[in-house]
C-alpha cells in the first residue's frame, strides 16, 4: 500500500502526462489532488502555476509560486512564473523587474542551463517598463505643452482686450502669436530630439549573441567581455574562448563591474535598447 508521498509522486506523474499533452486544466487539477497528499512538494506548486499560467489564472500562478518559495527559496520555476504572472498583470512592473531578476541570480548560482532564458524575461520586463515610463513622459510633455499654449493664449487675449486702439490690439495679438510659435517651435524641437536616430555603442554590445550586455564578464586571456549566459552557454558547448580558441572554464570568468555599472547607465536612460 503506498503511502501519501508516493501516492502524490504517481500523481504528479500522471498531471505531467496531461501537461505534455496542453491538457492544462486537468493536469492542474490532478496537482492539486497530489498536494492533498504533499504539501511539501514544492515541485508540485511550480508545475500547477506553469498550469494555471497557461490558462491565465495569474493570481493563482502568484499564489503557487509563494507557498513553492516558502519550502524551496532558491526555485528558479517559483521566481521566474511569478515574474512572468506579474509581467502579464501588468499592474507591478518593477515587481516583475525585482523578480525577474532573482530568477536570473537563482539560475546564476546553480548554473542552470536556464540562465539565457531568464536574462532574455528580465529584459523583457526591464523594456515593458521603460515603454510604460516612456508613455507616462510623453503624456505629460503632452500635457504641459497644452497647458502653457493655453496659458499663453489667454495671456494674449487679455492684451488684446485691454489695449487701445485697433493698432494696439494688432500689435498685442501679432507678439502673443509670436510667444505661442515660439513655444510651439520649441516643443517640435524636443520631439524631434525623442524621435532621432537611436544608436547602440560598440561597447554595449556582446560578441555572441549581438544583444545589449546586462552581466558582462571577462575572459583571462584577453580581458574581453561577453555577456553571461553567452559566454556560459558556449563553455558548455566546446569549453574554449570564442575569440582565442584558448580552453576556458566558466570558474574563470570575472565579473565586469565597472561595464556592468555603465551598462546599467546606458539602459536606465535609453530603454530603447532592450529592444534593439
């Protein structure tokens, strides 16, 4: 006769068939009898957010990742899926970003073969934010300029009325005119500013994957910089350096904090990038 723990092994045995098969409202349900059973199998909350993530329940995804990190604290799974369930909500976006990025430092430590995966989310959710901020600032340039066009025109209007004399109140209204294109002019100019050629520095750039570096580390041989995963993913693949052919580990691959840090600069004020 088995006992509780097996008995959920074998039902989240058979909640993984029905995953496999996109059956993802029977495969959750089937989780959820297993954790009757376990509830200390954290794996067991991870599989049922990945089901209900699936089926847009996100709340519940966010729940099922908690009680995950309350057992296991260093799961990829349960950071990763709440970021992602934070990140489809949409109503936390640095949450998305600060969970985002625990994924990726989880992944770091325990040199998961995940480590591309959750720096490619981290950067989607660093680029969702920056547009969202970007809207923001655009509304509000919007905004202010109809303010002072309007603050300028009523200005106008109370010359025009209070001058004497047709020729006054011509005067009066050609120099209100005038302030108005001018501040008119000077608002294009700044669109115009946003909307110029955007370009990435060489530096910025990782030799492997072509993207914006994020964790760039250095290589013994030649000082040169990759991001991370790249560099990590092609150790794993023939454990030589890409650009010296030389034999590289990932033990000796040193963090670039000083470009890291000008990374960060970089994509912090052109949030652009994380799309390039």
């Amino acid at each position: 006769m088995m006992d509780n723990k097996a008995k959920a092994q074998k039902l989240k045995a058979e909640g993984n068939s029905y995953f496999s098969k996109g059956d993802y409202a029977r495969a959750e349900g089937i989780y959820s009898e297993a954790l009757i059973q376990d509830r200390q199998l954290s794996s067991l909350y991870t599989n049922r957010a990945m089901c209900r993530f699936n089926l847009r329940a996100y709340d519940g995804v966010i729940a099922d990742c908690d009680a995950c990190l309350a057992i296991d604290p260093d799961s990829v799974k349960a950071h990763y899926f709440k970021s992602k369930a934070l990140l489809e909500m949409g109503a936390d976006l640095d949450a998305a970003c600060e969970w985002a990025l625990s994924a990726y430092k989880a992944c770091q430590a325990l040199d998961s073969k995940s480590l591309q995966m959750t720096m490619t989310h981290l950067l989607r959710c660093r680029s969702e934010r920056w547009k969202r901020r970007e809207r923001a600032r655009r509304r509000e340039a919007q905004d202010l300029e109809r303010e002072v066009l309007e603050m300028l025109e009523r200005a106008r209007d109370r010359e025009v009325d209070d001058a004497q004399g047709e020729l006054e109140r011509t005067v009066a209204r050609e120099e209100g005119d005038k302030k108005m294109g001018l501040m008119r002019d000077i608002f294009e100019r700044a669109r115009k500013e946003d909307d110029r050629k955007r370009d990435v520095p060489e530096w910025l750039v990782d030799d492997i994957s072509f993207n914006v570096m994020v964790d760039p580390v250095m290589t013994p041989h030649n000082g040169r910089s990759y991001e991370r995963a790249s560099i990590q993913a092609a150790i794993n693949n023939n454990a030589i350096d890409p650009y010296t052919r030389e034999p590289l580990s990932k033990g000796e691959l040193v963090p670039n904090l000083r470009l890291r840090q000008a990374c960060e600069w970089f994509l912090e004020n052109n949030g652009w990038a994380y799309d390039w």
